[in-house]
C-alpha cells in the first residue's frame, strides 16, 4: 500500500508534482483565496483526494489582506485630500515599468489566438493607454505592445501617440498619426503650433525613411491651394532630423531635389546654408539664374536661414564673413528684394513688380546705416529707419543690425538714460506692429537685451530691464500673449521682485475675461510668488479685481476670439475655460487670495 503524503495525494520518490501537490502549493501563496478561480481550484483539489484540514489551514496562513490594506490606506488619503485612485494607478505604473518582461509576455501572446480581451478593456481607459505608450517607449521591439499601439491607432487614439517613438513603425498607424497631426496644426495660430510640434517632429523624425516620408507628403500640399505654410513645418522637421542625425548636406539637397531644383542651384544654396558664409561666386550663380529668361522657382531662396544669412552679411559689420565688396552688394540684396516679393502661382511668375521698390528700400537702408559709426546716436536718422521698416525684409535686415548695436557695442552704455526709452526698442516695436509673422523674432530679441550683462549700475539696469519688459508686455497687447507669459514665468525666480511687479500689474491692468486655463495658471504662479510684495503695494486692488473675475468665470466658457483693443490678451489662447477637475490654476489663485487676506506681517 502506498504510503500517503501530506496532502492526502500518491507521488512517487523523486518523480515530478501531482495535481494535488501543485494545487497546494498555489494555496501557500500570498492571498491565495482572493484569486479569481479560487473556488474551482478548492472542488477540484477535494476531487483528488485533498484533505481539507491542510486546505483550510494553508489558506488561512497565506492571508495577508492586501486589498484590505489598500483600502485603508486609501481612507487614509482621502482623510488628507489626496486622491487614492491616482496614487494607486502611480504604483501600478511605476511597477508595471519594474516588473514588465517582454519576452515572457510575447511568447504568451504569440502562443494565443487573435486580440486579448483584457487588452481591448485596457485600450478604452486613458491611464492603461498612458501606460502602453509609456511602455512602448522602454520596449520599442515588444510585439505586445507594438500591436496594441496599433489596435489603439484603430480605436482613434491617433492624436495621444503622436509622440510615441513606435508610431513610426507601422506604415498604416504612422500615416493615421501624421494625417491627424496635421489636420489639427492646420487650425493652430503660432503659439498652439509652438505646443504641438515637438510630438510631431519627435515620430517623422525617427528615422531616415518616415523623414522622407513625410517631407515628400509635404512638398505635394504645398503646391495645393493654401498650402504654403506647411513648409513651417517642413522647417521644423528639418531642424528635428539635424539635432537627431547630424547630417546637413543630406537635408539640404534633398529639400533642393524634392523641390526639383537644378543642380547648380541646388549645390550654391546648399553652400551657403552649410557654410552660413555666402561665398561671392556662388551668390553670382544664383543671381545669373535669377535673372535669366527662365528663373527658377522663388522657393529655393525662401528659406529663413538663407535669408538671415544673406543679410547678415551685409547688414551685421561683425559677420564672420567679412564685408561684401561694394560693386557684389547689389547682387546680395537684388536677390534678397526678388526672393522676398515675387509673387508666384504654380511656379510660374505672376507678378514682378514689387521687385524694384523692395530692392530700394533694402539699398537705401543699407546706404543709411553705412554712413553710421556703430554705436553712435540714431535720432538723426530716425526717419529714414521708420521708412525701412515698412517693407518687410528691410525691417528684418533692420532687426539684425540692431542686434548687433545693443550687443557689440556700448550704444546702451553710452546713450540710455533712465527717462526715455532706447531708439532700437521702439524701433523693435514698431516692427512688431507693422509685421505680426516678425513676432517671434522680435521677442527673441528682446530676450537676449534683457538676459544680456551690461556695464550699467544696478538702478540703470533695472530701469532698462523695465523698458525691455513693457516691450514684451505690449507683445502680448498684440496677441503674442502665452510665449511672453511662459518666459516671465520660467524667470520669475530669478528675476527681481521689482520687474515681477511691474509686469503682473501692467498685465492685469490691460486683460479683460475670459481667461484661458494657461493664462490663469500661468498668471497664477507669477502672483503667487510676489504676494507679500503685492500686499505692500497699490497692485493689491487690481490683483484682487482680477481674482474675483477669474473665480466668477462659468467653467464651460469658450475662449476662442483673439485679443483685441476691447478684449482680453489672455483669451488669446484658444480652447476651454476652467475645467472642473483637478484645474492647477484655480487651486494656486484662491491660494494667492487667502494669503491676501492674511493680516499683514
């Protein structure tokens, strides 16, 4: 007779587990009674023969109580207003990125048939997607997840994994990502493309082939109606593919070639943007191109680098370059008036006659400045300055030049008094006024004045910092709003609490609602770092007036009209108003308001 063993089951010495010992082993585990199947498992182990006296006692030892646990820390986080699904759904993510091995998990995906239904519930929850694509980013070769970016592709999820490196793996879900994406930048101002391009430019930017890809799909709706501002993001990309694979000549000539510019055309530009030294023969070339019968098409020459470069080297006397020889000027700038003002359809020539009047100003301006030491009062040649502006590309050759007056020379030192606003702010502002698309180069200008060191005392240089600040707030007077916002923001901490002041005050002076969520939120901070400031001035009214307006703002309001004279800069972000849930920025203004009404220290 067979002796028994403990669990009331046959085995022979040394031979492999029966059912009932395997059975009792899965007892032995953590909270083995909670398991989904439990009590079949339980049927079938009395079925072989199992005593249930070491069934109840192996159950009984294995409790631990975790859910149990879980729930009582969870009353405990809602005991501190913390918020117990997302800190579980955080401790599942964080172990799920431990844990996850995608081989196991492959070979018992490839050893099934057709889509997992688990994974199809996962796919409908946001934070089990948010987690897929978290993983896919780890796991770039995990069949698993490479299939359920697909499946959610399907679903109509294109939109969230715009920024999923593995998008670009599969032609089908790739081209969903990158139709949708672009569908959506078609509708964005400068600043809502600004927040959507990265993700874009992350997954065309993947490799070689989505690169190309992309490119040519571009080039094609660029000849449609209306399609000329996709070459914005054409740019982009080109930027994104060169700090990924460091490859100029590349990029260069196959932007020339998708184009279908000749060979010489194609090779001088492609110098001069490698180089970012315009060498005189190949600007001949091109000029000899450009002025024969039969030019080629305008858009070779309408690259932003090449025109920076272009005329920087005759506008910028510190050009790395060099001067330009009088009698090859004339060229440098004849192409630049034909580049800039040529109007064309289908890439032939329709209009001309803008040519001439550009190349004037252009000559006139570089004429006016020529005759100035760098560095030396602009008031006399105030008016021919204002004049240059009004044309588009001798305002940009302008903004270049002043560039270099504010940083390589001590035309600040020696010029700004503490009563008058510089000469070239005011000139920069007038710019941004006559010319919205020169925004953003603007206010990257002012950027670098106002981080420039100057040799000022520290009063001076607060007051000049201040003039550069009003021309960042009269930016946003002109519906360049979040960018401002958003770098002010990032300065705060190290700004001086003074200029912090001044720019929440005139700010607040100028917004009427209703108010985006950025705008609130980023406005929010701003006053909350100053709020003991704010208490000891006259802002603390208009600060207070503003809070109660935000706070009466119907959460549903839909700010969609730019700012204007009699409407807010902060609505000049489009999208909904305060959300109900979990909204940063209302949370951080009711915190500024009740340390408002603190008693004074």
């Amino acid at each position: 007779m067979a002796t028994r063993n403990i669990a009331g089951s046959n085995s022979g010495t040394g031979g492999a587990l029966s059912n009932v010992d395997m059975m009792m082993q899965s007892f032995q585990a953590p909270d083995s009674i909670l398991e989904p199947k439990i009590f079949e498992t339980i049927a079938a182990f009395i079925k072989e023969g199992g005593q249930p006296l070491l069934l109840v006692n192996a159950l009984s030892n294995s409790y631990v109580g975790m859910p149990e646990m879980c729930n009582l820390m969870s009353g405990w986080a809602r005991d501190f207003d913390l918020d117990p699904v997302e800190i579980m759904q955080e401790v599942l993510k964080e172990q799920l990125m431990d844990r996850f091995d995608p081989e196991s998990v492959d070979k018992d995906f490839m050893s099934g048939s057709g889509t997992p239904d688990w994974l199809l519930v996962m796919i409908q929850h946001p934070f089990w997607r948010s987690v897929i694509y978290e993983l896919s980013e780890k796991h770039q070769k995990c069949a698993l997840l490479n299939f359920a970016i697909q499946r959610i592709s399907d679903a109509g999820y294109q939109g969230e994994i715009a920024s999923v490196a593995t998008a670009s793996t599969f032609v089908n879900v790739f081209s969903g990502v990158l139709l949708d994406s672009l569908d959506k930048l078609r509708e964005e101002d400068d600043v809502g493309l600004l927040d959507r391009l990265p993700d874009l430019v992350k997954v065309c930017c993947q490799s070689e082939h989505t690169y190309l890809y992309t490119q040519i799909l571009l080039f094609r709706l660029m000849k449609t109606d209306r399609g000329l501002p996709l070459k914005r993001i054409s740019k982009e990309l080109e930027s994104g593919v060169l700090e990924k694979f460091n490859k100029p000549p590349l990029v260069s000539i196959l932007r020339m070639l998708l184009a279908g510019a000749s060979s010489s055309v194609a090779s001088a530009i492609s110098a001069i943007l490698q180089s970012r030294v315009p060498s005189p023969g190949d600007v001949m070339l091109l000029h000899r191109a450009y002025t024969s019968e039969d030019p080629p098409s305008t858009y070779f020459l309408r690259d932003p680098d090449f025109f920076e470069i272009m005329l920087s080297s005759i506008f910028v006397p510190s050009f790395k370059g060099g001067m330009v020889k009088q009698d090859h000027k004339e060229k440098y700038l004849w192409l630049m008036a034909y580049a800039a003002s040529v109007h064309e359809e289908n890439d032939m020539i329709t209009d001309k006659s803008e040519v001439q009047p550009t190349y004037e100003a252009l000559s006139t301006l570089e004429d006016t400045l020529s005759k100035r030491t760098a560095g030396t009062d602009l008031t006399p040649i105030l008016a021919n300055l204002l004049i240059a502006i009004e044309t588009p590309v001798a305002s940009m050759a302008l903004l270049y030049w002043i560039q270099f007056v504010i940083k390589e020379t001590s035309y600040i030192e020696t010029y700004f008094r503490s009563h008058e606003v510089p000469v070239p702010l005011l000139l920069i502002e007038e710019m941004a006024y006559k010319h919205p698309l020169q925004q953003a180069a603007v206010f990257a200008t002012l950027v670098d004045f106002f981080e420039a060191p100057l040799e000022l005392n520290p009063e001076i240089m607060m007051t000049y910092r201040k003039s550069i600040l009003d021309r960042m707030i009269y930016l946003m007077q002109l519906n360049y709003v979040m960018p401002v916002l958003d770098y002010i923001q990032l300065r705060a901490r190290k700004m001086d609490q003074s200029l912090s002041m001044h720019f929440v005050k005139r700010v607040l002076e100028m917004v009427r609602g209703p108010y985006s969520r950025k705008f609130i939120e980023g406005m929010g901070h701003m006053t909350q770092e100053i709020v003991e400031v704010i208490k000891k001035t006259d802002a603390e009214p208009i600060v207070r007036a503003w809070i109660d307006e935000v706070v009466a703002q119907p959460s549903d309001t839909e700010m969609q009209a730019p700012p204007t004279s009699s409407s807010s800069a902060a609505s000049y972000e489009s999208g909904a108003g305060l959300s109900s849930s979990a909204d940063s920025g209302l949370s951080t203004i009711q915190e500024v308001k009740r340390r408002l009404d603190e008693p004074r220290r």
